[in-house]
C-alpha cells in the first residue's frame, strides 16, 4: 500500500513548480527531465554544465535529505531487473513518441495550456492507471 504524505508532497510538488517557473522566466527554457537528459549527450552546447548540474540534483537530492532529517529515503524498485529494462525501455520510447516526458508535459505543458501537452498527460496518466491495475489486480503484484 501506498503511505499518504501530503506535507513532504506538498513540499515537492512546491520546489518542482518554483523550479520549473524559474527556468522558464529566467532560461526559457522548459524543465522536461528527458529533454535535459538527452542533452548532456554529444554533441553538447553552452548549457551542459548546467544540464550536468539539474540532473546531479535530481539523483543526489535523496542523500542530502537524509542528511539533513537523519532519515533514510525509502523507495521501493522491483528486483524484477527484465521487468525494469522494459519498462525503462517503454517510458524512453514514449517520451521520444510523445516529444517530451510527465515533467516537460504534466508540470511545465499543462500551466501553459498547450493543447499537445493536455494530450500526453492524458495518454500517460491513462497508462499508468491502467498499468497499476494489471500490476495489483491481474498479475498480483
């Protein structure tokens, strides 16, 4: 079962937001994480460092929470490793066939009202529904 947090998930969907808007006012620039992604890639540009520096966050942003609250960041992965290469391999596929991912789409697409973005999150948001049903009720997950 999934445990309720509405404060720490207040809190993140809060800096995601504030980070998103500022760099989009500051950049203009949209934070779509598979766009950053791809982009540290050669052949690299200007921004590379900075790119270099969101993913960092991303990936070490756990350890400087445990540091700070003395409490380890849990998150449960399946130890499933052919389940996790298709599934990688399928979200990296949608994300190129849907021209950007849930950040670039759900967060920064939707505030803008884009029309193609109100469709991806749609079309994620509705996959991953009915992904997690199978998960739970069919395969028994």
């Amino acid at each position: 079962m999934t445990e309720f947090t509405p404060i720490a998930s207040f809190i993140g969907g809060a800096l995601i937001g504030l980070s998103a808007v500022l760099l989009l006012a500051l950049e203009g620039r949209i934070a779509g994480i598979s766009g950053i992604a791809s982009r540290l890639f050669p052949p690299t540009d200007s921004h590379f460092q900075e790119r270099l520096a969101f993913i960092l966050g991303l990936v070490l942003s756990p350890a400087l929470v445990e540091a700070v609250t003395g409490e380890p960041v849990l998150q449960a992965v399946s130890s499933n490793y052919p389940l996790l290469v298709v599934a990688g391999l399928l979200v990296g596929f949608g994300a190129v066939l849907g021209g950007g991912c849930t950040s670039g789409h759900g967060v920064c697409g939707l505030s803008r009202l884009s029309p193609r973005s109100i469709v991806a999150t749609l079309v994620f948001m509705l996959t991953a529904f009915v992904t997690v049903y199978i998960v739970r009720h069919v395969i028994g997950g």
